[in-house]
C-alpha cells in the first residue's frame, strides 16, 4: 500500500493505493513474515522497485535406514573425557 504525503502549513496523507499484487505462498509470507532476525522485504534506493526473500521448498529429508543403540553411554563417555 502507498498513500502520498503532503506537508505544508498542515500534512496532509492521500487515501492509501495497492501498489502491486503478490502471492504471498510462493513468497513464503503464508504463515506470516518468517525472517527474524533479518528483514524479507527491501525498496530499492529508487524506490522503483520492492524486494522480497522467496523461501525455496524444504527437500524431504532422507529416510532412517539405522537406529545406533548405545548402552551405558555415560561410561564410554567418561573413558573418552576423563572423569571431572
């Protein structure tokens, strides 16, 4: 949204305007805005263009193929560290 803002002897804001539309899914903005601790969205020093961060799908991760069981793990731990 833009609206114009006018300032002489009073301000004076013009009625906001839609700038532009955008798929909020494809830009990862569903969920709301998800890129803390940085910004998702920047204007360019012209203020001729608006950039946003597109999240790129999560690829499945691979299946569990191994499960290591290791018991008493606090005294391999010990041997391998040393007792404090």
């Amino acid at each position: 949204m833009a609206a114009g803002v006018h300032s002489s002897s009073t301000l004076e804001v013009t009625k906001p305007r839609q700038l532009f539309e955008f798929d909020p899914v494809a830009l990862g903005f569903a969920m709301g805005f998800a890129c803390v601790p940085s910004r998702c969205y920047a204007v360019s020093p012209d203020g001729q263009r608006f950039y946003a961060v597109q999240q790129l799908p999560t690829p499945a991760p691979p299946p569990v193929t191994q499960i290591h069981l290791i018991q008493s793990w606090t005294d391999e731990l010990t041997a391998r560290v040393g007792a404090r």
